[in-house]
C-alpha cells in the first residue's frame, strides 16, 4: 500500500466524525459538502449577541479534512485499479447528523411514554398528557409526537436518496428501493394495526400472537455485525438471509393465522382480500415516506418547489372534505385528504428544512437559524390563520394541527443543532443521540413489552405500578421508556441493528 493511501486512511480515522452504518426508518447519512468561502464572523453575533466559535462554519475544520482524505483515498484506490475515481464503488458509510438522531431520541422517548401512561387510570392522568378528544378543537404535547416523527422521517430523506444520487444510483433503483421501504412499513403496520386476534376464534393467546409478531418483524429486518468481527465471512452471508427468511415465514404464517372478531381475517386469498384498516402507525409512515421522497426525486434541492408541494399537499386534504375526490378510486385504499395530503405534507415540510444542512447558501449556523425562525414563523403564522377552517385535530390531521407540528418540531430541532452539532453539550446530545440510533428496534420492542408482560403473567403487578397517584404513573411510564431505550441500546451496541 503506498504512503498516499496510508495518510488517507490515518486521516479518516481520526477525524472526530461518527460513522454509523445502521439506517433507522430512512437513511440518514451523507457526505459533507464543504462550503464554497469561508465566511468571516458567521453572522452569529447579531443574531445570538455573542459570538459563539469557529466551529460555526460548516463543516468543521476536521470535516473538511475529511472529505479531503477521503477524495485522496478514492484517488489512491483509483490509480492502483482497486475502485473508479468516480463512486461507482461500494456505498460508503452515512455519517449520521446528530441533531437529528437526538431529536429523535427525544420523540421516541416520548412516545413510549405517553403510549404507557395511556394505561395507567384515565381519572389519575390530567387532560395535557393524554391526546386531546378525537372531535375537540385543540391538541396536547401527546398529539405532537406522530407528526415530530412524520417530520423526522421528511429530514432523514434529502441525506438518504441524496447520498444514493451522489453515488451514481440509477434513478430506477432509488424508486425501487424507495417501494420495497414502502411496502415494508405497510406490511408491518397492517399486522400491528391487527394485534388483538380474538381467543376464541384462533383457538390459541392473542398475547402470544402478538409476541411471535413482533419478534418476526425483528427479524425480518435484522441485521447483524457483531463488533471486532467474531463471526466468519461465511456465517456473515449466510446468517443474515437465513434469519430474515425465517422471519418472512413467520409473519405469513401469522396474517393467514390471524382470526378476529366474528372471525374476520388479516388475509384471505379466494376471493383475495386484504384488511388493512387505517394502516397502524407504521404504515402511515409508510405513505409519508412514499409521497415526499417522490416529491425530493422529482425536485431535489429547490426549495421554492418543495412548499410549493407542502401548499399542495394541504390542498388535497381541502378537496377532500369538500368532497371533490369523492368516488376516486384511490380512496376506496388510503385516505387521500388526510393520509397522502396532510400526513404527507408534515415529512415534505421536514424535507424542506434538512436542506439547510446540504446546501451551499446555507453553511452557518447564523444562515440556518435565520431560514429556520422565517420557517418557523411561516408554518406558525398559517396554522393560525387556517385554525378557523377546521380547526386543530390530530384525527382528522387537519391542516392546522399539522402545521404547527411542523412549526414546533422545527424549533425543537434548532435547539438540537446548536447543542448537538455546533456547540456540542454532552450531557445533552449523547443520551438523546445514543436512544435515537436504533428507534425501530425501540418502537417495536415497546409495542410488544404489553403482550409480553400479559404472557408472563405480571399484567395485574404491572398495573396496580401506575397507581394510586399520578406520580406513581408517570414513574412507571419513565422508567419503562428508560428501559426499552436501553435494551434496544444494548442491543444496538451488540452489532443487531434494523433496516428497512
């Protein structure tokens, strides 16, 4: 190996970046792109009154070096004939954006919580942390977590299917890629959105139906790496396929299974149907997911045309309820108003503002915050004014009640970039940033702790935990949110890691 490629390889190595190789929901990984001058002052003064450091340019110093050993590394490989000087080679590993992963960590944290607290005695839990009547006008901090997430997932894309286009990807395969994701979360979020078979019609423990569920969509999408390499190469390719195989079986074998109230099944195949319900959680993710990252492969980075979507998108939740899309045949499969118009709408809207972290106009904190507060502001100022219209309501995912979701998750992650990217508070960013690395793996596992807990017999001991007091609740709540996290860190940290 000649010198070149040695003091590009020592140079990767120590520069001061996380790598993560595990892609939670979306791919949230991109190579940075060094800004074109380097500004004087990074208009932060002004902005903050005081002036923060040089590490407000972005990227760093030390991520600059990086991307320059990386170049002088393809560069290497290429004269020696080992990889093309374009990225026509292996994909490399996403360097995760830590604001993101934290505000992610915060909203699952969040909503294990709140899911938990939901069973403790409604007379013990006040009206704030529980979700807002489903025909009120108005919401809680409970019915901003599903949005935070929708607007998570619309930040993860432009640094997912942006990495995939830089590498060269074929847009046929990105789309490709995009549906099997899609599909995917279908798949899951039909079977959760099924979880209560009926005893008596299947014959055996919903509790253990739940359970094998839950641990099938695991493995189905599990991928192993177990650190230092103590597995062979080919139990390294072996494993892998025969594990998700198992999975797939076990799921099919489950929806044919599956028998709910007057016998209603998840599948049947004379005639076929399929009973889908409203899609659970996941599967509106799923839908999300499948309209926004459409909507980036169709308009990249211009952002003018990304709000235009996010405007067009809310249109549609109008023509809805106005009953212009009446009889459409899309609307006999998904709800077209609220599901493709305003869910989709919210991970658009994240979208739009992760383009801040990609773009060349954009490579300041100063710069960042300004466009985040007119966002912000923008996004607020509309939820106000379209409150008379139908007001705020998470079920029927108006368009005001999205709208401040957006405006408020929005806010939330400006305070994670500055404590997590650009002035880095540890004790802040690393707890939040470590439970928002495997959140699928967290989301399933807290899905399936109720099932588990009634199977081993412990349901009574863990209710009577969240009472008499709000207090004892809330503890019980917390500490099964800190639980979960921690298992599925540990687990994390093992090498098992879920992709979609």
């Amino acid at each position: 190996m000649n010198p070149e490629m040695e003091l590009a390889k020592a140079a990767i190595a120590s520069a001061p970046l996380r790598v993560c190789s595990d892609l939670v929901l979306v791919d949230t990984g991109v190579s940075p792109r060094p800004p074109k001058r380097k500004r004087k002052g990074n208009g932060v003064r002004g902005f903050l009154g005081i002036e923060l450091s040089r590490k407000l340019v972005w990227p760093t110093r030390a991520a600059t070096d990086t991307v320059r050993a990386m170049s002088a590394f393809d560069a290497a490989e290429s004269a020696k004939g080992l990889a093309p000087a374009d990225s026509s080679g292996p994909t490399p590993k996403p360097v995760r954006i830590r604001s993101i992963d934290a505000l992610r960590g915060l909203v699952m944290f969040t909503m294990i919580f709140v899911n938990d607290l939901a069973g403790a005695d409604a007379r013990i839990v006040p009206w704030w942390m529980r979700h807002f009547k489903s025909d009120g006008n108005g919401m809680t901090f409970v019915d901003l977590v599903f949005p935070a997430f929708l607007f998570i997932v619309g930040m993860s894309i432009p640094f997912g299917l942006g990495s995939r286009l830089r590498q060269g990807d074929s847009l046929a395969s990105i789309v490709g890629h995009v549906l099997v994701r899609t599909v995917s979360l279908l798949a899951i979020g039909i079977l959760m959105v099924n979880e209560a078979p009926n005893a008596a019609a299947m014959g055996w423990s919903p509790a253990l139906w739940s359970v094998l569920m839950y641990s099938s969509a695991i493995l189905v999408f599990s991928s192993f790496s177990p650190p230092g390499g103590t597995t062979s190469d080919g139990i390294r390719r072996v494993l892998p396929t025969l594990v998700r195989v198992i999975g797939v079986a076990s799921l099919i074998g489950l929806a044919f299974a599956f028998r709910g109230e007057g016998g209603r099944r998840i599948i049947t195949l004379v005639p076929f149907s399929l009973y889908t319900s409203w899609y659970g959680i996941l599967g509106l993710i799923g839908w999300a997911y499948l309209v926004a990252a459409t909507v980036f492969l169709a308009f990249r980075e211009d952002r003018a045309a990304l709000l235009g979507c996010t405007v067009l998108l809310l249109c549609l939740y109008v023509a809805d309820r106005t009953g212009l899309l009446d009889g459409f045949w899309l609307s006999h499969y998904v709800g077209i108003g609220s599901t493709l118009g305003s869910l989709a709408s919210i991970a658009v809207a994240g979208v739009l503002l992760a383009l801040v972290l990609v773009t060349p106009e954009t490579t300041t904190f100063g710069s960042r915050a300004r466009f985040t507060l007119w966002f912000i502001a923008g996004f607020g100022a509309a939820a106000w004014l379209l409150h008379g219209l139908y007001g705020i309501n998470k079920n029927s995912a108006t368009p005001s009640w999205c709208l401040w979701a957006c405006a408020i998750t929005a806010t939330l992650w400006l305070g994670f970039h500055l404590f997590c990217d650009v002035c880095p508070v540890g004790w802040v960013a690393k707890p939040l940033v470590l439970a928002g690395s495997n959140v699928l793996l967290a989301y399933l596992l807290s899905e399936m702790l109720p099932s588990l807990i009634t199977l081993l017999g412990f349901a009574g001991a863990y209710d009577r935990m969240a009472g008499p007091a709000l207090v004892n609740a809330v503890v019980r709540s917390a500490g099964c949110a800190l639980v979960v996290l921690i298992v599925a860190g540990l687990i994390n940290r093992a090498g098992l890691r879920l992709r979609l």
